[in-house]
C-alpha cells in the first residue's frame, strides 16, 4: 500500500488529497474492511501528528484497488454491499467505495496511441506472447527515446520489465528498454535460439515425440502458427497436425 498526496486547485481554495493505492495479485474478500480501516487509520495519524486538528475538515482520500491477477476480481467494491443489515435502519450502513482498476481487462490500446503511459504498462501485462511484448515494449521506448523528460521514467519501465515481465527463465527475452537496437534484430536472436534448440532436440530428425513436445512449447510461448514454420520450416499444416 502506498499513498501519494496531491495538492489541487478548487475554486479559490487549495485542497490536499490523498490516494490510497493499494496492489493486489489476487482476490481478497477483506478487501472493502481493509480499505475502510486504512482510510480511518490515515486520518488518526494526521490528527495525531497535528497535521490537522480534529476540528478542521479532513482531507479527501480516494482509495484505489490495483489488481493483476489472473482470476476475474469477484469482490464488492463498497462496503455497504457486504454488511447485512434490517430495513429500518439502513441508514446506518457506511458506505465506503473503492476503485478497481483490472490491468488485465482493461481495454487500453486506444489509450496506447495517444501515448497513455499507464495504458503502455498495462498494455504489456496483457501481451499474449514474447512477441507481442518485444513490439509492445520497442514502440514505447523508441517513443521515450525522443523525450528527454521521459529518460527517468524509460529506466523505470525497463527496471519493471526485468523484475516482473520477464516470467520465464529457461529462455532469454531481451530487454526493449535497454541499448538501441531494433526490434527485427532482437527477434532474429531469439528465433536462433529456439532454432538451435529445435536442432539439438531432433526436430529436424525426425523424431516424432520430440517434435511434438517442441511445437506445442513454441505454441504455450505465445508463438502463433505462421511463426512455428518460420523457425522450424515445418508446413503450417503439419504444425496443426502436432498442436
């Protein structure tokens, strides 16, 4: 959890306000409570620490729910949806929502084009395969590469990139964010790789098994039928009949 204030124009006033981010990488049914308790705790600790005093009016807090996971988020997003309570006094049931942003489902790419740097990093979360992501990743860092103000930001996606996108390590998936190269030549790299593999595995053989067992780990990668034959020089055809 992390919080980043901002402080805002409104009218004739200046006005603080919080975000509260919150990162999830899976489903958590405490998560209304915790976002409450968090929004209590906060406004404690700024009367505590005399930020404020308990007679002024507190600082807005906008509580956001960062969610990467795989399995569809399937909790409430207000408390007031989770509490049981009578009719007659409904009143009193709070009312605490949150925003969830699902990284995975959002629908980004025509943020993309505008150049959205939130819509970029999600936009390689959701890349289907190394393929996607390496074109993903080059057009946004040739983009970086031309702001200088950007030059901070390129290092912290290429940071990310290598910490958390990089999911497989039997494999080496270059970094687009790092060096200038081009895409063609980086992928070229990587198809050699899978191309040595495939001839040290027997796929130019003939062995039926091995053949099989590598086409289908081409395919789990993210590789689509017309680059399987591109590497391998296997008939599209044959390829369907091993996958």
């Amino acid at each position: 959890m992390i919080f980043i204030v901002w402080r805002i124009g409104y009218g004739d006033r200046t006005l603080i306000l919080y975000l509260l981010i919150e990162f999830q990488s899976r489903p958590d049914h405490s998560m209304p409570v915790r976002v409450m308790s968090y929004m209590a705790l906060l406004w404690q600790d700024l009367i505590r620490t005399r930020v404020i005093v308990p007679s002024d009016s507190l600082p807005g807090i906008i509580p956001i729910v960062l969610y990467n996971g795989e399995q569809p988020w399937s909790v409430p997003c207000d408390i007031k949806k989770t509490i049981l309570m009578p009719d007659p006094v409904s009143f009193f049931t709070p009312s605490v929502p949150y925003l969830l942003i699902d990284e995975l489902r959002l629908s980004v790419h025509h943020l993309m084009e505008v150049r959205n740097l939130a819509a970029c990093l999600f936009g390689l979360e959701q890349s289907s395969g190394p393929m996607e992501m390496f074109k993903l990743g080059e057009n946004l860092n040739r983009w970086m590469e031309t702001d200088p103000n950007l030059e901070s930001m390129r290092r912290d996606f290429s940071l990310y990139f290598e910490s958390t996108l990089k999911r497989d390590e039997e494999k080496t998936i270059i970094n687009p964010f790092q060096g200038g190269n081009m895409l063609a030549e980086r992928v070229n790299k990587w198809i050699a790789e899978y191309k040595a593999e495939g001839k040290a595995e027997g796929i130019q053989a003939g062995k039926q098994e091995e053949r099989a067992s590598l086409l289908k780990r081409m395919k789990n990668a993210g590789l689509s039928i017309a680059d399987i034959a591109h590497i391998t020089g296997l008939p599209e055809d044959e390829i369907r009949h091993y996958i």
